[in-house]
C-alpha cells in the first residue's frame, strides 16, 4: 500500500517512516542499530540524517517569530549603520552564507543552528525583496509575479532531480541546498506578496493580519480534508511570511494607526525572548527531531482522487482570496483616506522651530544628515545612490513614529508630508532632477 509524507501545517509528531526516503534508497536499521541513539544511526552511502525539524504546532510558532524579528533586526541596522539597503543586504548575504555554512556542516538537527539560519535567510530574502522596490522601483505585483515564477522553476528542478519535495526526506546534500534555495524565495516572495496586499488595500496593522491568518487555517483544513501534504506544507510556509510581519506592525504601531502601540524595540524583545524559550525547549525536549526510519508509519493513505478534489477547493480559494483584494482595492480604505486625511493638519505652514522642537534633537540631527547625503549624491549625478539613500530616510521616519508623532502630531505630519514628497520626487518612474532637489531642500530647511 502506498502511503503520502506527513508535511503538513500540523504534521504528526517526530517518528513517523517517510516511504518517500524508502523510494529513496533508505532501509531499516539492523537490530543492533536499535540501541545506538538516532545520530549515531547508519545511513546508505550519500544520505545522512535529516536535519530539518518535524512539522508540528512548534514549527510554525517559531517560524512566525523569527519572520518578525528577523525583519526587525534588518530594519535597526539598516538605520542605524546608516549603510544603506544595498550595502545591508550585502551584509547580510555575507552572514547569510556563513551561517547556512555551518548548518550545511553540522551533522545533525541542532535547533539553535536550524533557527538561526532560518532567521538570517529571512533578513535576507526580505531585503532582496526592498532593494527591488525600493532602490530599483520595481512594482511590487511585478517583483512578486517574478518570485513566484522563480520559486517554481526552483520547485520543478527540484522535483525532476530528486522526485519528492517532501521536508521528510532532506537527507542528501542537494536536497538540503534546493531546501535552503527555496526557503529563501518563499521569504522574497512573501515580502513582495504581502507589501502588495497592502498597497492594494490600506487595510489597518490589526486588519492586515487577518487574510494571511485566514488563508493559513483554509489550508489547514484543506490538509486534514485531504489535499497534498507538501502542497499544502509550502504553501502554508509562504503564507507565514506576511502573517508574522503584520503581527509585527500591529504590535509596534501607534495605537492612531491601528495598532498596540508597544514599538519596534518592546515588540523585536518579546519575540526574541519568546524564540530563544522555545528554541531551549526543542532543544532538551527534542520533541520536533524525525527520528530514524525504521518505526511504523503513521502518516495517512494516499487519496489521488480526494487530492484532486481538495487542489479544485485551493483554486476556489485563492479565486475568493482575488475577489476580496479587488473588492477591497475599490473601496475607500487606508491608503487614500490616509492622505485625505493628512492635508487637515499640515495645511498651517510651521517654521523650522516649530516643526522640530517638540522632538528630541538626535532624531532631527539623523533625518538631517540623512537628507543632506541624499541631495549631495543626487548634485553629483548619482541618481541611483540617491535613491538608495532616501530608502534610509523611509526607514529611520517610519520606526521614529512611535516616539514622535505622540509628542506633536500637527509637527509630526507637517515633516510626514514634506518626507512623502521627498519619496515621491525621487522614485518617479521619470524623476526630475530639479523637483527632486526643491523637495530636498525643502525637507531640510524644516528640518532646521
């Protein structure tokens, strides 16, 4: 009898055989490897243990948290070092390849190595994702249509090389890079996906993670009514991608935005916090290790007729999912009342003390500095270094809000305005050299 994998958003717990690696060669242990601990286990020659976790309950708690605290983390050195997106995420491809280095040597699952790779690759692909929209202009539901063929040309070879894109069967070194590979296009196309919902909808930080949310318990319940396990596993891992990055902004904005008001930081220490105890959790509990292949299976029969009934229920989902983005693009929502509603306190012109005194100096001094940098690179005909520049001053404003905009919001949206039109200038489809440098120097005249 033929038997599925069990890669699921809430798989069975560790110890279940996976017959993908019985096609892959893999054979029971002899009785004396029964009193030997899993690592020590024999593999057949080129395969070696699994060194991806069990998909259970815990799988996907973590794998939320370091989303959002892997984006937060990019966005605290990315203003902080004042390097630049380009420069960021050079950095972070660096320690990126560091980092999967010493998960691609290590000889078994270790939680810590698995999860900090997996956060790193977050930072990563979500700054993949940003230099594109940000730096290079690239409309987001092109970046996301480019990520999503991407991430099925990875999938397909994947496929036709190893025969099985089960997470149950990561037990050969090629398999483990394809992994790693499409791990990596799932964070930039979750990145891209769900700035692109926002962009459509202008829904609220709280609203926001409703959708993915949503879309994550219809697979759910699609798996448990019998649809692919892997298709739903790698659907569901795309999804956690703009579910963990709304929880994050719902948590840190202010409470006039929509959100809990707790702020970058307070929010980046309570997931961190709450990753490291379940990270020492799986650690002593190894409660997510797929031990050896020699236990009875458990997973569930294969059912190709059920299997193609519930991909005809994915379709009609991701269809309802289509009519609710166009629906709600139509209505009046965030984004355009939004800018309806900023003209009300920044039609009074302040003068530069009036626009930056209630906030603290080192804040001006930054965007200042930032600012002047980004019209000193536009007077030297660098339109591009500009661009990339001005991405700081997005970044640095929009994690200051917190502290700022309670403390003087007719300031607060008189400087907001003047940062849109810096934006605007400089990342128009055909910008204009002049505009770009009015709205400078506007910005830094208010800004003292």
């Amino acid at each position: 009898m033929t038997y599925e994998t069990s890669d699921s958003p809430v798989a069975p717990g560790a110890g279940a055989q996976r017959v993908d690696q019985q096609r892959d060669g893999e054979q029971p242990a002899g009785a004396a490897s029964h009193r030997r601990s899993t690592e020590s286990l024999r593999t057949p020659s080129g395969q070696m243990l699994n060194k991806v976790p069990e998909v259970t309950i815990w799988f996907w708690i973590i794998k939320i948290l370091c989303t959002t605290v892997g984006e937060s983390f990019a966005d605290w050195i990315n203003m902080n070092l004042g390097v630049g997106l380009v420069n960021t995420a050079l950095i972070f491809t660096v320690v990126m390849a560091g980092v999967l280095g010493w998960q691609l040597s290590a000889k078994r699952y270790i939680p810590f190595v698995y999860w900090l790779t997996v956060v790193v690759v977050s930072v990563t692909g979500t700054l993949y994702t940003d230099i594109l929209t940000d730096s290079q202009g690239v409309p987001l539901a092109l970046s996301s249509s480019v990520f999503a063929g991407v991430l099925a040309v990875v999938f397909g070879i994947w496929y036709a090389r190893e025969r099985t894109l089960s997470v149950h069967s990561i037990t050969t070194r090629p398999r483990e890079l394809f992994y790693w590979l499409a791990v990596l296009v799932t964070f930039a196309l979750g990145t891209a996906t769900g700035d692109w919902t926002l962009d459509l909808t202008g829904w609220t930080p709280g609203v926001s993670v409703l959708l993915p949310l949503g879309l994550i318990v219809a697979i759910i319940l699609g798996w448990r009514l019998g649809a692919n396990a892997v298709l739903s596993f790698w659907l569901a891992y795309i999804l956690t991608r703009p579910l963990g990055a709304n929880i994050g902004d719902w948590l840190g904005s202010p409470s006039g935005d929509g959100g809990l008001g707790l702020g970058t930081a307070v929010t980046s220490v309570i997931f961190l916090a709450t990753i490291l105890a379940t990270v020492v959790y799986l650690t002593l509990s190894r409660s997510d290790v797929i031990e050896s292949q020699d236990l009875t299976d458990t997973s569930r029969m294969l059912n190709p007729a059920r299997e193609r009934i519930m991909l005809g229920y994915y379709a009609v989902v991701a269809v309802a999912t289509a009519a609710l983005l166009i629906w709600a693009h139509n209505q009046p929502h965030a984004v355009a009342s939004s800018e309806g509603e900023t003209p009300a306190p920044v039609t009074t012109h302040l003068t530069p003390k009036e626009a930056t005194s209630p906030f603290p100096p080192a804040e001006i001094a930054k965007l200042r500095t930032i600012t002047a940098d980004t019209l000193a690179r536009l007077n030297s005909g660098n339109q591009r270094a500009a661009t990339t520049r001005v991405a700081d001053l997005e970044t640095a404003w929009d994690d200051a809000q917190p502290t700022l905009e309670p403390k003087s919001e007719k300031a607060w949206h008189f400087l907001d305005s003047e940062i849109d039109q810096v934006l605007k200038a400089l990342r128009a489809p055909n910008p204009d050299k002049a505009t770009e440098a009015k709205a400078l120097n506007t910005l830094l005249t208010s800004l003292g």
